[in-house]
C-alpha cells in the first residue's frame, strides 16, 4: 500500500501544472485538449491547470499545435498562444466553460 501511495505522489508530481501567475492574474500552462489545437472558432479547450475554455474568437487558422503553451488571463478573457518560431503572440478571445 505504501508502495502504491509513492507512486501515485511520484506520477502527480510529475504531471502537476507548473504555472506563473503574474500581477495581472495572467498564467502560463499547457494546452491539454483538443490536439491538435486549431486555431478554429468554438474550440473547447482543456488546460493543464484542470481549467476548461471555449474559444469564442471565431478564427480560422488552422495551426496544428499539439501541446502548446499559451497565457491565459481569466480577469480579461483572453488567451495567448506563441505562434512556432516567432515571437509573435495570437490573441484569442476565450469564455470559461469550468
């Protein structure tokens, strides 16, 4: 049994969300869910951090990000995805689901 318990802890650890949230309430986690991600309106998207989010940006970029981190600000709406091999930050708007 205790052998179990450690390893559950272990495998938790090792999965926990590792975000930092900034002053204005904006973090940094992965993207779970839907892989791969779009970019494509009314997504419904699952963060590491257990959040759930339905894109309400009504974009039509088909990314194909699988995993991606991105910044989500709950206090604004807002979610960021780094576009792949830029600095350039695509803004979506998000509602929370859960």
């Amino acid at each position: 049994m205790i052998r179990y318990i450690f390893l559950l802890s272990a495998f938790l650890l090792a999965v926990a969300p590792v975000s930092a949230q900034n002053q204005n309430g904006c973090r940094t986690v992965t993207m779970i869910k839907p892989t791969p991600f779009l970019g494509t309106a009314n997504e419904i998207i699952v963060l590491s951090d257990g959040s759930i989010w339905e894109d309400m940006s009504y974009k039509y970029l088909y990314l194909y990000a699988y995993n991606p981190e991105v910044i989500i600000c709950p206090s604004q709406g807002k979610m960021y995805l780094k576009r792949g091999g830029s600095d350039d930050l695509i803004a979506f708007t998000v509602s929370k689901v859960r």
